[in-house]
C-alpha cells in the first residue's frame, strides 16, 4: 500500500513515516504541497495524509486538486479544533480528520479503517446481493462503482458507504446517528454534523436539485431516506 504524507513540520511528518512504516506501508514523505502534488499526479496511490496548515498551497487547496481526478482516502491533520475547519476538509472530499496533538497508534488505526473501506470492495465474482439497481441509479458494493443514468458517480469511499447503506434500506428513514456509527464506527455526538456534510456532497454529485432532492431525502428531526 502507498500512502502520502505530508506536513511542513518535520518533525511530525517523521514520525508518520515511521509508525506506518512499522506496519509495512511505503510511505511518500513531503514537506510541501506542491512537491506532494506532483507524486499524486506520478504515483498510484492508496492513502494520503496531509496537514492543513501549510505554506503556499494549504491542505484545503490540496485536497480540492486531488478530488480533481482521485478518490483514495483522505485524512487530514490540524491544530485547530474549530468545527469549521473540518467541516471544510470533509466538505470538499476529506474521508477523516485527526487533532494535533494525536497518538500515533491512533492514526494508524484510522488509516487501516480506512483502507479496509477502500478496498473491500475488489473480487472478481458479482452476484445480484452486490448490486442495487433503481430508477437510474446502479450501485455495486463489490466493484465500487456507481453510475446514475449511465453517467458514472466519482465517489469517496465514505460516500459510497453512505449512498449503498440508504440503497440497501430504501424507504425506510435512516437516522444520522446510525449512518455515523454503521460507517464511520464510531461514537455519535449530538453536535456531529459530519454526516449532513456528507450527504449534501452527495446530492452535489447526483446533480440534486437545492430543496427538492430526487433519491436522498430529509425527515426532519429522524435522519434521511432513498426512495
């Protein structure tokens, strides 16, 4: 697996490098965004990690350049803790988010979690539990692809996760508390506005009309369904 880091503090990219080279991972260390950018462009990658504040091009900028043309996971860093600032990475296509300082064990849990999202979905063997087909829209779990009306969706992991788990349960009301746990697999918080952000990203992709969604729904005060 090859995973990109990225930060202009030395010291914390370092150490990144060597806990997930500890787990075997080949790592692509930088110290700015450009530089990153050009390995995105050369290098298949798996994974990236990448700080927000950054000299010259920021993680935000980043991360808007790599949604461009990739879908491999996301995890962004920061030493801020306001909800905005990670409302803005997961808005434009961050998959994670970890507060400095962090515990490097942690980071790497998250980068496996992620991974495991990414790529569970490869086999060669399709049957029809792996496929959800309806009114234009095709969704398979196992090739992780996604068209709607032919028109294929450029998806994040995490999206599609969301998208197959509102498929898989269409008509019914899913809480954002469920969403959250199922595929985030984590603990809910009532002010976890995640994923809000996410199915507004969603619908942007789906070309939903502002107000009057076609497929994902809003039932006020319970959660979201597709029908």
């Amino acid at each position: 697996m090859n995973i990109l880091v990225v930060d202009d503090e030395k010291e914390i990219a370092d150490l990144v490098e060597l806990y997930l080279k500890s787990e075997n991972y080949t790592v692509y260390k930088f110290y700015d965004s450009m530089a990153a950018l050009r390995c995105v462009q050369e290098t298949e990658l798996d994974l990236a990690i990448f700080d927000v504040m950054m000299p010259g091009m920021d993680g935000f900028a980043l991360c808007r350049k790599i949604r461009e043309k990739y879908n491999f996971p996301v995890i962004m860093l920061t030493a801020k803790v306001e909800d905005i600032d990670k409302i803005t990475g997961l808005t434009i296509g961050a998959d994670d988010y970890v507060t400095k300082p962090f515990n490097p064990l942690e980071l790497v849990a998250r980068v496996k979690a992620q991974l495991r999202r990414s790529t569970r979905y490869n086999g060669a063997v399709v049957d029809s539990r792996d496929v959800i087909d309806f009114s234009g829209l095709v969704i398979n779990r196992r090739t992780h692809e996604c068209t709607l009306n032919e028109r294929p969706l450029s998806l994040t992991p995490i999206e599609f996760d969301i998208l197959w788990m509102l498929c898989e349960n269409r008509g019914q009301v899913i809480s954002s508390e469920r969403l959250f746990e199922e595929v985030w697999g984590e603990k809910y918080l009532n002010s976890n506005n995640t994923v809000m952000v996410h199915i507004r990203h969603l619908r942007e992709k789906m070309g939903e009309q502002v107000g009057k969604p076609r497929f994902i729904k809003t039932v006020w005060g319970v959660g979201y369904k597709i029908e």
